[in-house]
C-alpha cells in the first residue's frame, strides 16, 4: 500500500523506535503533524520555542543514550533550532532533527518561511539530507538514524520540503544500512595498543584523562575496571564528569581552566598521559605549549581528526574506546609487567600533597548564600543520585566541582558550545526519558531567562523539575572575568531590572520560594524534591562576588593557576607558577 | 608546502558547498578546486591544490574524510604523480609583437585559438608552473585576461584512485 511522504516519515520513526519527538509545528509540517495525531506511537511533546525543543531531546539523549528527534517547521523554525544543533554537534550528541522545507517548486523563491536550512545547517551538523523524491524518504531516515548513532555521534539534519510530504510511495524501511562513503573505524590498531600498554606500564607518574567518549560508547565500567586494575589517577573532563565515579579515591577530580589543583597538576607533572574519549580542548588545555611538558601521550578516539589537532600525541589509537578499553584491559590483565608500585606511591604522596591545598574551599560560615553551599546541598538532599543539568557560567562551574557524579548520563550541560538557556529545556528532556528519576536544573538568572518559556511546557507535561536558581544579580562569569582581566568595569554584566521569578514561576503554574538565607537552604531543596508532583522554582539569593576557584587565565599552564583565597596557604589570592 | 588532494565524493547536491565550507570554516586555504563528474555516475571527482605546514595538511585530510560524504582520497604529492592545468590566455598583440607571442606559444607548446587584428588568444596545458613560467615571459602589458581550470592531477603507475 502507497502512503504518504508524512505517513511513511512518521512510521519510520515508530519503526526506528522514537518515543518522542519534540518539536513545535508551522505550515510546511503541517502534513506531517496530521500524521502524527492520526497515531499514537510517536508521542509529540509541544515546546514554546523550537530552541526549547531542541534542547530536550539533546537532553533526552544525554540522558538516555538514544537519539533525540526533533521536528520543526521551515524557515524560523530551522534558524530557531540552529542553536541546539550546534550545541549537539559540538558535544557528539546524536540526534536527528526534522526540518519541514517550502514545497520544492517555491524553492530558491524566496518564498514564505523559506531558509535555505542545509545551508544554515551545514556547518554545525555531522551530516544533512535533503529529500528530493519520496521514494527515498524511508532510507534517508533510516541512513540518518544511522549516521548520528554511530561512530562519533552527532546531529543529523533531514529537510523535507511540503510536496514530499504529501507525494506517495510504497514503505519499505530498510533493517539496516550500509554507506560505501561512511565506515567508522571501530577495532584499535593491535600494534598501537601493544605500544600503548607498554608505555602505560612503563610509567612512573600516570594519568588518566577521559572524556565524553566513555559516556558516549556506554563503557564507564570498563574505564573503572582499568583505572582499578592499575591504580592510576584519573581525571574527568567536564563532559566526562561520572563516567569515573567522583567519590572514589583514584578520582582526582575535574580537569582544566576550573578543575581541581591535584588534576592540573598532575596532568602538568606527568610522565605517562592515557587520553581515553577525550579531545583536548583549549578549556582542558590552557596554553598549549605549556601542556604537560614531561608526558609521552597516548589518545584513544573514535574521530581520527581529533588526534594531533591541538596536541600532539605520541601512539594514537584510532576506534572505538569500548572496543579498545575491553582490549587494553585483556593486555594488562595477561602482561608480565605490572605497575611500578614504588612510583606510584610517590606520586600519590605527591598528588595527596597537592589535595591538601583543597582548592574548592569557600566560607561556609557566610551569612549570604554561597552558591557552592547550594550545590553541596543539592547534592546532599538528593544522595547523589539525581540527574543535573546546568545552564552555562558560574553556576554550571559549581555544579561541576562540588556534586559528585558517580554514575554517567546524570551531569547534563552544554561543555563545548556554552549554550545558556540550555538547562530547562534539557532537564525536560531528561525528565522524559526518565520519568521517575529526580530531575533538577542549576542555572542562574541569566540563563534561565534564555528559554524561560519553556515552564509552560513543564505544566503542560507535569514534568516535576526542581530548577535551583544562584540569583546573584550578576552574569556572574562575565563579571568573574571583569574583576580579574579588565580592572573592574562590569560592563553590561549587572542583570537590572530582574523579574520577581517566584511570581513567575507562580504565574506559569508552579511553585516559586525565595531563599535568602543559609539556614533555609535544605529545607527549601527538601520540600522541592521530595514533592514528585510539582515543578519547584527556587530562587536562592546568593553572593554576588563569590568566584569560580581555582582558575586557569587565558594563555596559562596547568600549572598556574589562580586559587582561592580560602585553599591553605593562600589567604591572599595567589598564582601558582 | 603545496599538496594536491584528489576526493572522490558522492555525486550528491551540495557536495562542493561542503568541501569549500569546511575549508573556510577552518581557515585553511585553497589555492585551486576542479570537481566534474566521473565514468561512475553517482561519483565526483573534485582536485584540490592546498598549501600549509604538515601538521594542517593533516588535518585538512582527516577533516575531509569525515565528510559523510567523501568516500575516498589521495594526497598526489606524497607519491610519483602527473598534473595538468588547462589555462585560455588573451593578449594584446599588435606590431613586433605580433611575432613574439607566435614565437613563444612555439616554445611552450600552446595552441593559438582566435585572432584577431590585435589579439591572440592561446590554450596551453602543462604544470602549474609552465603556465605560470608562460605567463612571467609573456610581456606583463599584452595580457588582457587569464583563465586557469585549476589543477588536475593523477597518480604515475597502473594504480588509481577508484573504488
């Protein structure tokens, strides 16, 4: 039986197993959106701006570990979603994102609602497709599913102009596929790996520096068995914080311009660097001709055209860092050679040194809130055990060094692009994908006020969110950066005229409570958490001149960092060199 | 130092656009791009002459195979190879000159295509640096317009660049 371009698309969906789709309809989807309310297993969640929607199936996939789908109209609905693709695409998380296009006859018309959506999107996607004959419309789908799941993830785009929609063909919805042009490599070279071994069993001062890649292939137990196997320390990027547990004791805590003394030291001091999943970024690196002077390198990724970009690596592994980890963890397991156990104690005594200095410390008697003292909370309350997302400044810096991530897909935000307004939407996403889990959203009033319309939705779908609000009337990073490298001047970076948000969130049909005090904290975050039935605003009112320590400046080492005046033997603030 | 990339690409729309986007993008630069159609029909071929140290010419290549849809390329430069470039060439020729153009089209080997009473327009095919050698010994003030295709570039040997 021949159906239709908008019939075949969402029978597709059901068949590759989407359960949601998020989006927000307009006139070129409009076939498309009377086929999805003519069925009922691909459920359509209603965001209030397209940037929402975007942002919750990322979350959702963050999440879950399956693609997020979002479905969009043409025009404005696609420069609406530019934003969470690259979001997407910058973080390697795999999503295939719809986008209606104007019937193919008013293309290149400048014709209503018309972008030119591969264009736009083309830079910021691993791949898009336009289709041009329903005929091809099912493999397409299926080759998008494909292409965004496999090898190093990302978002796919599908731009389906209205007449395909409506135009009918058979629907055949091929099992699998295969792409003469597009063969991820997999398997590790075995050579590379033996050499690997041999320098990792070699060292006598490791680390090892993992990434999003861990979470990514789902091998954070793999990572773990490793890292125990050799009693190295290790390291978490920011979009790898969980996939090694952050309350055990080989954890040395995140890595990079706000990550924690002892990583940056020891990734500057070490001998043997075993980079797994990760990309080494100019937030991770600082100046790259300063990083980690003494190390012989070893980089597992997925993409080849990671290795050696930014740094140069000395045995680069190209596949997938399950594959490879299960490889590595077999070599080491039958190897004669074990790891150097007097040097390893030295420099555990080192790196225990280096903990001493406890470079997160903050004034935890304060009469005004400290945002770290909310998230110290916030972990408490929720016994570790809740997803986070984060919008993206200060607060999102404090999310990530004080609540430990033991388990991976529970810290959710934006490290590559920085997107603020992105913490909502993706707690929603979250939200969906598990709908009995804890869900809480750390943000600041800055970001929230960049996709605060979707509460609407929140009610809509009875998500039972807590946002934690660290109101302190400040972009406080913008600010942070002012105070420290242009003498002060805050330059547009005081929030005036802030919305009452307790009202706001009242006003959206929520509960909204004000804290202004220290003491209230817990109560505030145990009343919120422990209803599962309502969405719970807190607006804790926090201090306003409190900064992310310790810190990385521009153009410094690992090195040389700047510590907070709270870690021993700083009373002052001071630079490490 | 100067590399010739030889892609075969999925005959697709926008393939061109992705290529020349990733190279802006990024920043690298592209001295010359030819990209026409193969035997296969459902294959491009696109020749690209770039410039930049080995670490960049790296990573333009890997950047370039991640392209979902390049499916195959080569770095002519790194092994025996021949190159063509095809260039049209008018200019100005009237008096003495008239015979100093026949003269040096005889040496390089050109072709004169269209005369007329004060021009001379020339085909001449070679490496990129015999057109340009053709072009420094032409008199600089007789050129009126120069069209280059880019180069074109194969590998020696029975060896080729195919599925």
């Amino acid at each position: 039986m021949e159906l239709s371009g908008a019939d075949i698309l969402v029978k597709a969906l059901a068949d590759e197993g989407v359960e949601f789709l998020f989006g927000y309809p307009g006139g070129a989807a409009l076939h498309i959106y009377d086929a999805l309310y003519r069925q009922d297993k691909v459920k359509h969640i209603l965001a209030r701006h397209e940037q929402g929607a975007g942002h919750a199936a990322d979350g959702f996939a963050r999440s879950s570990g399956k693609p997020g789908v979002v479905l969009v109209t043409s025009g404005p609905g696609v420069t609406n979603v530019v934003t969470p693709v690259a979001t997407a695409h910058m973080d390697s998380i795999p999503m295939v994102i719809i986008t209606a296009q104007v019937s193919s006859h008013l293309i290149g018309d400048d014709a209503f609602q018309e972008v030119d959506s591969i264009g736009i999107t083309r830079p910021c996607v691993k791949h898009n497709f336009l289709v041009k004959d329903v005929r091809d419309l099912a493999t397409t789908i299926k080759k998008a599913f494909y292409v965004a799941t496999s090898g190093r993830p990302g978002p796919v785009v599908i731009d389906i102009p209205k007449d395909i929609t409506a135009d009918k063909a058979e629907y055949i919805y091929p099992k699998s596929i295969n792409m003469r042009s597009y063969q991820p490599v997999i398997e590790g070279h075995p050579g590379q790996i033996r050499k690997a071994i041999q320098v990792l069993l070699s060292a006598k001062r490791p680390v090892i520096y993992s990434g999003g890649g861990i979470i990514a292939s789902n091998c954070s137990d793999k990572l773990r068995e490793l890292v125990r196997l050799l009693g190295y320390p290790c390291t978490n990027t920011l979009m790898g914080l969980g996939a090694y547990p952050a309350t055990d004791p080989l954890f040395i805590g995140m890595l990079g311009m706000h990550g924690t003394y002892e990583a940056n030291l020891t990734m500057h001091e070490c001998d043997v660097m075993l980079c797994l999943g990760a990309r080494f970024d100019d937030r991770v690196t600082g100046d790259t001709n300063k990083f980690s002077p003494y190390a012989k390198i070893i980089h597992v990724d997925i993409d080849p055209s990671s290795i050696s970009k930014t740094i140069s690596v000395d045995i680069p592994v190209v596949g997938s860092v399950d594959v490879i980890l299960d490889e590595m963890i077999r070599q080491i397991k039958k190897s004669d050679r074990k790891p150097d156990t007097e040097a390893l104690q030295k420099w555990w005594v080192q790196i225990d040194g280096w903990r001493k200095i406890d470079c997160m410390a903050y004034d935890r008697n304060s009469e005004i809130i400290k945002p770290q003292f909310v998230i110290e909370k916030l972990y408490e309350v929720t016994q570790g055990d809740a997803f986070v997302s984060s919008d993206v400044g200060q607060h999102q810096m404090f999310a990530a060094q004080h609540y430990k991530f033991d388990k991976p897909r529970r810290w959710i935000n934006s490290g590559g692009l920085g997107t603020m307004g992105f913490g909502l939407p993706a707690a929603m996403g979250v939200q969906f994908a598990h709908p009995d889990a804890t869900v809480a959203c750390v943000t600041g009033e800055g970001s929230i006020q960049m996709c605060l319309q979707e509460l609407s939705t929140c009610k809509q779908y009875d998500l039972p969110l807590t946002i934690v609000n660290l109101n302190n009337r400040y972009l406080g990073m913008v600010r942070q950066w002012q105070e420290f490298f242009y003498d002060r001047r805050y330059s547009n970076s005081y929030m005036d005229a802030l919305p009452d948000l307790v009202k706001l969130a009242e006003g959206y049909g929520h509960i909204g409570i004000k804290i202004e005090e220290p003491s209230d904290v817990e109560g505030a975050l145990k009343e919120a958490l422990s209803d599962k039935s309502r969405l719970y605003f807190l607006d804790f009112i926090t201090d306003q001149t409190e900064n992310v320590y310790p810190m990385i400046g521009a153009g410094k080492g690992h090195h040389e960092m700047h510590l907070s005046p709270r870690s021993a033997g700083g009373d002052e603030e001071r630079e490490l060199a | 130092m100067r590399h010739i990339i030889s892609i075969l690409m999925e005959n697709e729309s926008g393939a061109l656009s992705r290529v020349a986007g990733l190279f802006s993008a990024r920043g690298y630069n592209i001295e010359s791009l030819t990209v026409a159609p193969t035997e296969d029909a459902s294959l491009s071929r696109m020749t690209l002459v770039t410039s930049g140290s080995d670490r960049v010419v790296e990573q333009i290549t890997k950047q370039l195979n991640k392209l979902i849809d390049v499916v195959k390329l080569i770095d002519l430069v790194e092994n025996e190879h021949i190159e063509r470039e095809i260039s049209l060439i008018k200019v100005r020729a009237t008096g003495s000159g008239r015979d100093e153009i026949t003269r040096l089209v005889e040496v390089f080997r050109a072709r004169i295509l269209d005369v007329t009473d004060t021009s001379y327009t020339i085909e001449l095919t070679g490496s990129y640096g015999k057109i340009d050698a053709f072009l420094k010994a032409v008199p600089n003030d007789s050129i009126i317009e120069v069209v280059r295709s880019g180069v074109l570039g194969i590998a020696r040997g029975e060896k080729g660049l195919r599925l």
